[in-house]
C-alpha cells in the first residue's frame, strides 16, 4: 500500500491507497514521527481510497493520537469508505477522533 504525505503549515496529511494493514505499520509511523506537534499542529488521513483495513490499524491511529498529545490531538480520519467507517465506528473511534465523510453512513441490514 503506497502511503503518500504532504505537510502544508501545521498540517501534516496522510494519504493511504489500497488495503491497510500491519504490514506498513513501519513506513506510516515513519510519515509521522519526525515531527514534533505544536499545540496547534493538526494531522489528517486520508482514507477515500482504502479499501479495507485490519484491527492492527485501529492500534495505529491510537499510537499517531499518543504521539499528537491524547486528547489535546486535533487528528481527522477523512472520507472512510462505508466499510471502513462501520468499523471505526464499532470501535468507537468517533469519540477520540474527527471523522469527516461526504457520504451517508448505511448500517448494515
């Protein structure tokens, strides 16, 4: 899976295509951990072309949201698509994280 980063100001976005899995845990952490957040510094990923993700992922925005100061972290998961919003949500992570989707959530039947 290409990850692919843009730093523009205080705000670091990272863009993931493909399917996430442990496997790129070494290369998504490295897109993060050079840089030391300020208290105004914000971090988006950019979800629109994953197609599916492992629970190993889940601890990956939670080791990022350590690293951007816990609840202080201003971190935005950015247009997940259903199958990957139905699982950040079963996880709960709409409560430590922004989730920004141009799409109507569709629980399954």
């Amino acid at each position: 899976m290409p990850i692919h980063t843009s730093l523009n100001d205080n705000e670091l976005v990272i863009s993931l295509v493909g399917s996430f899995s442990h496997a790129i845990f070494k290369e998504f952490k490295n897109a993060y951990l050079p840089l030391t957040p300020g208290p105004s510094f914000r971090y988006c990923i950019d979800l629109s072309q994953v197609k599916s993700l492992d629970s190993s992922v889940l601890g990956m925005f939670l080791m990022l949201r350590a690293h951007a100061g816990e609840a202080e972290a201003d971190i935005t998961l950015r247009n997940p698509t259903n199958l990957v919003l139905r699982m950040l949500l079963a996880a709960r992570f709409d409560t430590m994280f922004k989730i920004v989707t141009n799409q109507t959530y569709q629980p399954s039947a």
